[in-house]
C-alpha cells in the first residue's frame, strides 16, 4: 500500500512531534491508514445514479460547480474521469 499525505515531509514530522523515529511513524501510518480502509464500507456510502445528478445539480446551482458528486468535508479531491 502506497501513501502520500498532505506533503512529502509528513513521515518527518510526525516522528519529530511524536518523538520516534521515522521507520516508527511510517508504520504506525501505514496500519492506521489500512484500519480506517478497512471500514470503508461501513462508513463511506456512494450516492445511486439519481442522487448522483441531484447532488450535482444543487452544486452547480449554488456555486457553478460542475460535476460534483459528494463532498468530505469541504475537501476537493482530483480524480481521473472515467469518460
């Protein structure tokens, strides 16, 4: 499983503010990462087709936003278009 979080130094501080060393921290990273996969299906939910334009639709409405289909806590996340 490979991982890249916020910026490339994230493993250095973390082990600095954390007080281990980085072989530590990328460990505890990587078995956190794959326990918060793991419950995916229990708490990340896909809308259905007709969600999926409604949702769409109410963002665009609200802010010209195209092509939305859910949002994590205001967060935007660049995917590749499967068209």
């Amino acid at each position: 499983m490979e991982m890249c979080y916020a910026t490339g130094g994230h493993l250095s501080s973390i082990a600095d503010f954390m007080g281990v060393s980085i072989s530590s921290a990328s460990r505890t990273v990587k078995n956190v990462s794959e326990v918060i996969a793991s419950l995916r299906e229990q708490y990340i939910n896909m809308p259905m087709a007709e969600e999926a334009v409604s949702t769409a639709n109410k963002f665009f409405q609200i802010a010209s936003f195209p092509r939305v289909l859910e949002c994590i806590d205001g967060t935007h996340i660049r995917i590749q278009s499967p068209n």
